[in-house]
C-alpha cells in the first residue's frame, strides 16, 4: 500500500467517526513523533496491537478490497500480562469495499452495523482440516434469532442489528453501494491476525508500505519500542 492511501483512509475515517459521535480514545491521535516519546507506560497499547490497522490484504486495490479499522481494546492470548478475554474493533466501511473471503480458527464475533449505511456478509461452512468451501447451509444467529443460509448466502444488515459470525464460517463482509460510509463494530474474543486467520486465497493481512509521503498516523504494527533509559 502506499502511504498516502493510508494517510487519506484514516483522515477520512477520524472524520466519519466524529460525525457518528463515535469518540476515539486520546491515542488515536498521536502522531509519529508522539509515539517515539512514549515509554513503557504504552506497551499495552503496542504489544496487544490496538489502534490504527488500514490493509488492502496485498491485493493492490484499497478501494476494492481493504479495511480501515481502529481496535479499542485487545487482549493477547499467549501473554500472560495482558489477560483480557475479549476484543472490540470499530470499521469505517466504504461502498464496495470488501474483505477477503476468510474465517477465524477460534476467534468468535459479532459483526454490528452502528450506522450510516448497510453491512452486506456473504457465508459458508468449512469442511475438513483443509477448510475446503462446503456447499452445505450455514447456521447464523442474527441479533438472538437463528437464520439457515444457503452456501454463499447474503445477509443484509441495517443499523442497529448484528449477526454472531462463529469459528470456521467463511465470511465477506462490506458496505452496500449507495449509501455512503457504514461504520461496523466487532466484539470478539481475543483477537489474533498473525495466527488465528484463514484466507480461501492467499492473502497478506499486513501488507508493505510504500513510502510515498510522510506518515500523519501511526499504525498497529509499526510502534517504535519505549525510549531505553
């Protein structure tokens, strides 16, 4: 990805935010400059990986194909230090714009539309310790109420209503066109990108970046480690 990109995504989704009367905490906004002064008071903040994440999943097509995401809160499972048992995500989803197709191998989640537009979420089964596709139904639970899908079924999501997306459901979810941005909220269980997702085609959850301008943002997976001394 270039910088740029992620720069504008995450200008736009500051604004989008505001405009939700979805406040961010304060280290939403520290600049690079900030982070390097901060001390060993912030590696929750950096070893459980919250805040900023903004991805095209390496395909090279941000608009078709990304996530802008700020992570509230995380846990990490393989720290003892850091024990919480659940995470929050909140997503600024532009029309169109998709995730991978993709499941979690233990994470559990529920996908909330907060506003603004639709959430569309296509489902599957996986089947067999390869996760091949399974052309069998789905069973979803869509705010308290049990849907069976057909493979590859679409649910519709309108704000205020959520769907549970359990451990081995192949899902894509994005913002229906012409509605504008949608802003998608996630609890979870802990979340864990490096380890705990499958992609239905490869795909690289944190791609490179191209440095084409200065960054304004701090993302996730480039915190500079606490000041020694």
């Amino acid at each position: 990805m270039r910088r740029s990109e992620i720069n504008a995504a995450i200008d736009r989704a500051i604004r989008f935010f505001e405009e939700s009367r979805f406040p961010l905490p304060p280290f939403a906004f520290w600049t690079p400059e900030e982070w390097r002064a901060k001390g060993p008071e912030c590696d929750a903040i950096r070893d459980t990986q919250i805040g900023w994440d903004v991805t095209d999943f390496g395909s090279g097509d941000f608009a078709g194909t990304g996530r802008t995401i700020f992570t509230l809160r995380n846990g990490a499972a393989r720290d003892p230090r850091y024990a919480k048992s659940y995470a929050h995500k909140a997503m600024c989803l532009a029309e169109g714009q998709r995730s991978p197709v993709h499941l979690h191998k233990s994470k559990m989640e529920d996908i909330i539309n907060h506003g603004g537009g639709n959430v569309l979420i296509k489902f599957w089964r996986a089947a067999g310790d390869d996760y091949a596709l399974s052309e069998d139904p789905v069973d979803v639970v869509v705010d308290g109420v049990n849907r069976r899908l057909a493979a590859g079924e679409t649910v519709r999501l309108t704000p205020g209503e959520s769907v549970c997306v359990t451990p081995l459901t192949y899902h894509q979810f994005w913002a229906e066109e012409g509605a504008g941005l949608t802003l998608s909220v996630e609890v979870s269980s802990v979340c864990d990108d490096h380890r705990d997702n499958f992609w239905l085609e490869s795909g690289d959850r944190f791609p490179s970046i191209d440095e084409d301008e200065p960054a304004r943002h701090v993302l996730c997976g480039e915190y500079p480690p606490a000041p020694k001394g």
